[in-house]
C-alpha cells in the first residue's frame, strides 16, 4: 500500500506565525508532497524555503486551495473568514489559527493533549486556540483529570510576538531608542487600528485586544470562552470559573502565567501530586524546584514545543486550592506547533477529508 | 513660639532609595535644620546636594546619629538591625525602609493612608512596608472601608529598581548586549548572593528574594503578611485571605498588580461604588476608562508619588468579587515617599520623640 501524501497551503506563510508554521511543518510526521505558501498580494512573489526548495510566496485566492489537502491559515481574522469556506468546498480541510472560527458550534476548537476527540467530528475547519489559552490548558488538563477543576483565575505576562512580528520589531526598536537617550515610537501596541498606541519598552500594557462593553479586554474574553469549550466542551460552561487579567510585558517571544485554581475537595489533591500529575503529561515539563532555583523563564522556553510549569504550591488559606506558574513559546505551542500537531493528529487519525456537505455550514445566508 | 526644626540622617543615602529619599525630603513639607547623609564606608567622602548646597557622604556609626532627631534608613536589613537601635538609643526616631523591624510587634508597620494612627504607640522605630505591599494597601483601603475585604490575590509585575540600583543597571546593559546581538551578563537578579542569576532582559523572573519552606518567595511571604498587619493590625490576621505570586519584569521602574479581591455580600459593593471610593481616597489617582484606553502604566507612574488604578470591573462569575491594576513608582510610595510621608505625619502630629525606655527593645539580649 503507499501511504498518503498530503498537498499543503499555507495561508500567511510570511508572518510570525506563518515562518514557524513552515519551520514546524518542516519537522513534523506529515507526509508532505507539495506546499503551496499563500499571503496577501503585498507579500505575494516573495521567496521563502521548505526544506531547502525555494518557494514562491502566492496571493490567496479562493482557487489557490484547488488540489489542497490541508490549509494551516494563520492570516489573521478576516482572512480565515473570506478563505476558510472556499477551502472546504474545494475539500481541504482547514486548521485556522485565526480567532474568527474559535466559537462556531460547528468548528471543533482543539489542543490535542486536552481533547484530541474532539477531532473525530470536524466538519473541514478545526480551531487553533488563542497563545494564552493553549499553554493553560495544557498544564491544566492534567490537573482536572487527576483532581477535578472548579475555578481558576489567571494573570497573563504576554509577549511582544503575540500582537505578529510589527510588534516584536517596535520593542527592540523602542528599547534601543530609549537606550540611546531617544523618543520611543509606538504605532502598534497595545492594538493595531486603535485610537492609542503605547511604548511597550519598559512598560507594561494591560489591554491585550480591544475592550468589551463589560471592561473585560476580548483577549481575556476568549481565555474564559476558550478554556471553556476546550476543557468542559462548552464555551458557557457552568462547570468551571474561569477570569483573569491579560497584561503586555516588553518580553519578545514567551508568554508567562501565574495560573490559582480550585480542585475536587473530594479527590485530595496535594501539591505532590500535582507536580507528579504534570510531570506524567503530555507536552508538559515540570521545571519545580525551588532550592536550585529552577522555575520556567521565557528566555529558556523560546523554540521549543512544551508548556513548562513550576511554582506548583498550595494556597496557605483555601483548602484544596493552588497556585503554579506556566510559560510556554507562544509563537509555537501557542500558535505554529499547536497548529501543525493538529494537523499530524488528523493525518494520523485519517481524518484529513471534508464530510459531505460540511461547505455549507461555513457559507453566510 | 519658634517651630521647631529637625537634624535628619539619611542612612544608605547613596542607593536608589537613597537619594530619591534625599530628593522626596528636598520637596516635603518637614522643617530641616540639618540634613546628615549616612552610607558604608565604601561610599564615605561621595558629594550630594540636598537643596543646592553640597554634603559630604560619612560612614555611619553609633556615633553618627548623636544630635539627630529623625533618621529615613535604607540602607538594608543588616544596616538597619544595627544601626536602628544606636539611633534610638540616642533619642532620634528612626523610619526604616528594610524589612528587618517590620514583623517586630514593637514597631508599627505604617502606610499613612492607611494606618497612620499606628504612628501614635511608636517606640522609635516605624518600619515603612515593602514596596509591592505599599501601593496594593493603599488601593485596597478605600475598598476595604466602603465595603468590607474578605480576600485578596495578587500577581506582581516588578521593576528591576526593586532590587537595588544595580539591578536597575544591569537590565539596561542586558538590553543594550542582546540588542548588539551580544551575551547578556547576569550577576544579581533574581536575588543577590544567591547561587543562581538569571537575565531579566526581556524575560521573566518568577522568583523575588529568596524561597520559604513552603514554595512562597519571601517576597510573597512579605505580601502576605505586611498586608495583614497594616490593614488589620495583625500580621497573622484571620479577617482576611491573602496570597499570591510576585514576578520580576524587565520594567526599570514602576510595579505593575492584577488584584482580584472579594468583599463583604452585605454591602453590596458595585465596580462603579468602588471606582468612586478609588477617586476620593487620598493617594490614589483612578484611571480608568476602557473608552480613551486610559489605564494606569509604569511609564506614567515614574517620578510621581501616587497609586494609579484602573481596569476595575467585576467578576463575572463570583458575586461581590471585583479585579484591578494597580501602578506605582516602587522607588517613591514604594519606599522613599512612603518613608517622607510618615516622617512628615510623625513631625505633624508632634510624635518625633523616643519614649523612655523604648530603646531597651529594640537592644538583643
């Protein structure tokens, strides 16, 4: 028998995510027979490699995904809208790393280390979930598994790289300037299009997204909603709290969480088995040892897969409640790897195929 | 009458706190007759101006705080558990910025927005809080009156200048060597002495002085129980819940909090009750409107004396239970101004006097 090959587009292969999503791919199981790189005209004619062959940079079209297998999309929005449903009805399927799909009912929103099943039932679009989001989730699913999860609230430290690689390219240059006794330039952070940009050199910024109407910021929005449909199945899930605050930190690339959760009262969790709990899991890395100082540092996290955590400790006043602290490369877990694993997990499971008739749920009346 | 002037030591006036207490002195509203500027004997014969006219650093000994009235100390634990007791022994009253007499049942543990009638059993020693502890008290006090404080859990976003003006230097040279494409030279962070020493350039830092037992920092630790004492007077306090996780940033000056915060059912506390509270408290400036994107910034809190707010909203899932930003220049009500700001409420309220017999306990068997 010979085994599969896949034809695979990548859609924003020019960005910080788009680079990594070829890097990542590079490295992965998939069986790849040809790749198609695809951007917006302005990047179109571009070169850029996949293993070592030269690839011409495309301009996206509903007919550029003509023969394509898988689309790995990380084009932002509005682009994942317009080309997402024009994949599909030419039969690939799509994993998106956008946020436009993340909360459609009909679009499976997956980290594979938490709900790989949720797979099975894609109907040609699956979601790759927000950077902050995922690295939580990865560290908390072996908790919930082992010690039941009823509350967690989060505080984000978010790298420069999760606004794209403009806004990791303003911090070095706004620190450089601010080191040479000159003016700091900000016309990205904290949001592309917002009325106010600030320096994020030597500041902290806490507006990540654009703000709802109830002061909550939409990145913390989607790590409630997000959380929610990944590990309890449902985006309004009851049965967990989840909130938090997102906070920009002038750190390029790896994002930091203190993460306090509540387990089971009836399961006993101990300190010691959380740490042995997340020691097990996959995609994890417990780095916990105070006495050497060894703890997870963004610097030491950059290109790599995991998700590390350390600080694992017990809340000294609420019972059965702790604290940890998890840093994972958001360029990668966060996006690019998290993105391509999906993809290896669909090739594996033999679900790289679009069911009949699954076009029309993504086609707007 | 004549008012009456003060002589004023300032103990480890050479360091970062130092010569902010110098400056915050220069612009308090205290009579100064002489100002006598203290440090190591490395230091001695260093010039510093205090307004306009020239002083000669000297190497503080018992001797030096004869003739003193008011000693500001920031010259460390050490320093202070030496010299603290000579000073009081000699009749000066002594507001110490190290943690070394904070937990000391003898000595008031003073933020003045909050706690200032604490000032009035003083025994000669007021110890001023830790800079983290400092700015999150005094959001949380206007809080805590109006509608009671249950518990409290806070994530810090810490400057470098916490650590010392070495620690503010060394992020900046870290800086300049990565953005050369050069090695970073790490020799102080996370905590000095300490075996280990991590970069703090654009990375970060889950570890603030060194481990407890338990897993906490004693930074954390700190947190904990400075907050207990000053907000209701006892270090130990069980009218509150207290915990969270402190981390340092690559932030030169300013700490940056995530509070989430749980108040009392019966009062019916509202974001809009507790933003008002916010705005009336002394101390405080609110910035808050999600609208014009206004929320507090550490590069907006550098140099200024208050406590920025903003971000106040409610937990959407936890009745009476609230989250907000916290900012503040660490360098001033994290330390220098806090220290001023009780030396000018001591001088106030005529309380620059030792008690008879107070230094005997402060001296050790």
């Amino acid at each position: 028998m010979t085994e599969r090959t896949y034809n695979i587009a990548i859609l924003g292969a020019t960005g910080a995510v788009g680079t990594r999503l070829i890097e990542q791919l590079e490295t992965s199981t998939i069986p790849v027979n040809q790749v198609r790189l695809l951007a917006s005209a302005k990047s179109a004619g571009k070169k850029l490699t996949f293993k070592g062959q030269d690839i011409i940079v495309e301009e996206a079209t509903p007919e550029s995904f003509d023969g394509i297998d898988l689309v790995l999309a990380s084009g932002g929005g509005s682009v994942s809208h317009k080309f997402a449903p024009e994949a599909v009805k030419r039969g690939a399927v799509v994993v998106d790393n956008s946020s436009y799909w993340r909360m459609n009912d009909n679009v499976p929103l997956v980290v594979p280390e938490v709900n790989e099943a949720d797979l099975q039932a894609h109907n040609g679009i699956i979601a790759n979930p927000n950077c902050s989001t995922t690295q939580m989730v990865v560290a908390l699913e072996p908790i919930r598994r082992a010690y039941g999860l009823s509350r967690v609230i989060v505080s984000t430290y978010q790298a420069a790289s999760g606004a794209g690689q403009s806004a990791w390219e303003e911090l070095v240059a706004q620190t450089t300037a601010h080191n040479a006794g000159e003016k700091m330039v900000a016309n990205i952070l904290p949001v592309k299009g917002a009325d106010k940009h600030y320096p994020l050199a030597y500041n902290l910024l806490p507006q990540i997204d654009i703000f709802e109407d109830d002061g909550y910021t939409h990145e913390e929005w989607k790590m409630i909603h997000e959380t929610k449909k990944i590990m309890f199945g449902d985006k309004n899930s009851k049965s967990v709290k989840v909130t938090g605050t997102a906070v920009r930190v002038p750190v390029p690339v790896g994002h930091g969480e203190t993460v306090y959760f509540e387990t089971d009262p009836n399961t006993g969790a101990t300190t010691a088995g959380i740490q042995k709990a997340l020691s097990q899991a996959d995609g994890v890395i417990l780095e916990d040892d105070p006495k050497t100082q060894l703890y997870p540092q963004p610097i030491n996290a950059e290109g790599k897969r995991e998700t590390f955590v350390g600080r694992v400790r017990p809340d000294l006043e609420n019972d059965d409640s702790f604290h940890m602290w998890v840093v994972s490369d958001n360029l990668l877990k966060g996006a690019a790897w998290n993105t391509v694993q999906i993809a290896e997990r669909l090739v594996a499971l033999n679900l790289v195929c679009v069911p009949a008739g699954a076009a029309a749920k993504f086609i707007e009346a």
